[in-house]
C-alpha cells in the first residue's frame, strides 16, 4: 500500500454534539484504532473516501465496535443498507457534510465539503505532498481532470477555502493547490504525448498510438515502460512502478481522445 506518511482518519464532530462522523478509518492496526474510539466517542457512522485498503480495511471491524454504519459508493464496502452518491448530505448531531462525486483515483473515489469549515476532504484525489497516482485501469485519467475541475469550481467560488487530505498535511490555499495539480497534469500529459511520438517517429498522435503496447501481448513495439524511462527521469526508481500504472492511465486517456477526434 502507497501510504507516504500515513493515511489520515478525520474525526468530525459538532461542538457539544453526542455522536462523531469518523471519514476512513484506514488499516487494520489495533493501536491505531483504538486512538480513533478514544477521539471519536460515539459514532454516527463511517465514511469512505475510496476503496483502497489502507483507508477502508478497517471500516467494517471499527464500525461494528461502535455500533454504526458504514457508507460508502461501492456497495461491497458497506455496512447497512445506506451508501453513498454525489449529492448526498450526511446530517449527525448538527454536522453536515455534502458528498461530491471525485472519480479518477478510482472509480469510487468521493469527496466530502464540510460547509461550517469551508473545506474539503478528499481522500487520495488530492494530498496533502506530492500528487495523487491515477492507476490504470480502475484509475481514469478524463475522469480524474474532471473531478479536479469541479473541485477547482468549488474553490473558485469560495465555498471551499482548504483541503483535508487523505495523506500528508492540511493544504491551506485548497485554490493554489488545484491550480498546481490541474497544471502538473497537463505538463505530465504533454510529456507523455511527446515521449510517443518520439519513441515511435511518428507525426502524430494518431498514427504513433498503435506502435503502444497497451494490452500486454498486442505485439506492439513501444512499451508503457519505456515511456516513464523517458518521462520520469529525474525520478526516484523505486516510484516507476507507480509511475507506469499512472502512464497507462494518460495513454488510455490519449487514446480515447485521438478516437473522439
């Protein structure tokens, strides 16, 4: 599991308040779980983010502990009949969350505005370091560049002034950041797009696609592999592996995109 420093489980409570709302309660670690009931109280229920294992792992376990529910997009993550969907208001005790749809980490990937705090928890589509890896083929890269425009909208237009990542620390400019991130996506795409053409000698992205080896075993001659030689150069190589699964996803992005054009 990617963790970088950690996953973070946010605990969300009104102030004086009975019951808490507890957002991934992460990996199954006993210590770690029982620091969360210390601070949580009382549970309302538990949110995911996404399905990755190590924000979901222990969400049933800590839930059935506490009593509550689980909810979440991807019915084989729940406990209860209630999940979750773009739009939805989760209501305990007085606090309120609204549910924004964030598909492109995974395709179950949510968002969470905390109005009264005019933030945003986002689970793995932004981090609070580095930027986010979009793994091919759950990971859908048209996908995630919508979801950072809509959460890009959210900040634009002042209803969201900070982030509370699913790794790394608290982002307080929640503007600056998706300006970064919309912008490290398309340099990196462009990357990608130049490291095609020049690895096949081709003209066009049309014509040099064909020559990727998308599919293991297709025959063609250029490698997802041989694209981050080139464009992760200056990057540690322990991170290609990751690094390859997020060059598929832009290469299926292109490709999808030369098809519509």
């Amino acid at each position: 599991m990617m963790t970088l420093d950690g996953t973070n489980t946010w605990v969300l409570r009104e102030p004086g308040a009975r019951r808490s709302v507890v957002i991934d309660p992460g990996p199954s670690i006993l210590e770690h779980l029982d620091a969360v009931a210390e601070q949580a109280g009382e549970v309302g229920v538990v949110l995911l983010t996404h399905h990755h294992l190590d924000h979901s792992e222990a969400a049933r376990e800590f839930a059935e502990r506490m009593g509550c529910g689980v909810r979440a997009l991807d019915p084989a993550y729940r406990l209860g009949a209630e999940g979750l969907i773009d739009g939805d208001v989760v209501e305990v005790d007085g606090l309120e969350l609204r549910v924004v749809g964030t598909p492109g980490h995974t395709a179950d990937s949510l968002s969470f505005v905390l109005p009264a705090e005019r933030t945003v928890l986002t689970g793995d589509t932004v981090l609070g370091r580095g930027t986010t890896v979009v793994a091919h083929p759950d990971g859908q890269l048209g996908a995630y560049l919508g979801s950072l425009d809509r959460l890009h909208a959210l900040a634009a237009e002042h209803e969201v002034a900070a982030i509370w990542p699913g790794h790394g620390p608290v982002i307080d400019d929640a503007l600056g950041a998706l300006d970064f991130y919309i912008a490290h996506r398309r340099e990196r795409l462009a990357q990608v797009e130049a490291a095609v053409l020049a690895l096949t000698n081709e003209s066009t992205l049309a014509r040099a696609l064909p020559h990727v080896d998308l599919d293991a075993g297709s025959g063609a001659t250029v490698t997802p592999w041989a694209v981050v030689e080139r464009v992760y150069a200056d990057v540690d190589q322990v991170l290609w592996p990751a690094a390859e699964l997020s060059v598929r996803a832009q290469l299926a992005y292109l490709t999808t995109r030369a098809g519509a054009g």
